[in-house]
C-alpha cells in the first residue's frame, strides 16, 4: 500500500478514535452549561496534520476531508453518548466536517511546502478566537470557564510557533547565521 494512503488510513483512524473519545467526555445536566466537547478548534487539528503530512493538494484534501468525517462518525453514531440521533442533524454535522476537514487539510499541506503565516494562522488562530466567539454570546455566556483559559494558552502557543516556523523558512540563511 502507498505511503499516502497508509497515512490516509492512519489519520481517518485516529479521526474516528478522537470523534469517540470526544463524545465520552462528561456531559452537564444542563444544555446550557458549557461542555468541553465544544470545543470547535480541537476538531481541527487532525485534518490540518493529515495535509501537511501529504506531498500534494489531492492527497491533502482526501486526508483531511477522510480525518474529519471520521472524527464525526465517531462522535455521533460510534460514541455512544447521543443515542439515536435524528440522520438529518448527523448527517448536516458530518457534511460540515468533510468541508472542514478538506479545508483544513489544504492549509497542512500548504503549511508543509511554504510554512506560510496565514497557513498557520488557520490552525492557531481557532484556539484563540473561539473562547471569545462562545463568551461574547454565540452559545455559552455564562461566566469564565477555565478551559478557555487553556484553550487560549494553547492558542497563543501554537501562534508563536506559528510565526517563528513561518520566520525560519522565509529566512533560512540568517536561522543559520548567515
């Protein structure tokens, strides 16, 4: 079997087993109390790196789009936690996912030939964002939750790895001290 293809396999697996272990995540009684299942930026990451473990656009695309409809298989029909689901509502979810994930998989493999700094910005930039999209009122706005911190951390981490790599390679003379 072709490289790419194992890779394809291998991160649609792990996308399936992140979608599962996602959906285990304790629950609140209340639907209006925030749930770390959430999370939108976490959901990103694994078609981000099945793209950039891919040497061209098509495999990117398949890798991410495979990665992230798994992670939704796994969430809403494997995990467990919903029970049965309307299809429809699955179905629409599972449909989001794929476009995000062939997205997202275009910028890892684009990230991986240039380490251009909006190619990054699209994986970092999620991280930091999303905890203010959730508290300015698009769901949850009751209080601070504590894993926003974190998300946010996370954020501002993965930003500055973000610009450093995306530095690095615009520069690689002066990185070597030329």
């Amino acid at each position: 079997m072709p490289r790419r293809l194992l890779l394809i396999v291998a991160f649609t697996l792990a996308g399936w087993a992140f979608g599962v272990l996602d959906s285990r995540l304790p629950m609140p009684s209340s639907p209006a109390v925030f749930w770390l299942g959430n999370l939108g930026s976490t959901w990103l990451v694994l078609p981000f790196l099945a793209g950039w473990a891919q040497h061209s656009r098509p495999w990117a695309v398949a890798g991410g789009l495979s990665t992230s409809a798994a992670s939704m298989v796994g969430f809403f029909l494997l995990g467990g936690v919903w029970g049965p689901a309307s299809l429809a509502f699955v179905a629409g979810w599972i449909l989001l996912g794929a476009v995000a994930g062939a997205v997202y998989g275009l910028f890892g493999e684009s990230w991986g030939r240039s380490r251009a700094l909006l190619d990054g910005l699209a994986l970092a930039l999620p991280f930091v964002l999303e905890p203010w999209a959730w508290s300015l009122g698009l769901g949850y706005s009751k209080g601070r939750q504590p894993v926003w911190y974190a998300e946010t951390a996370v954020g501002v981490a993965l930003l500055v790895w973000v610009v450093v790599a995306s530095r690095r390679r615009a520069a690689p003379g002066r990185a070597a001290g030329g």
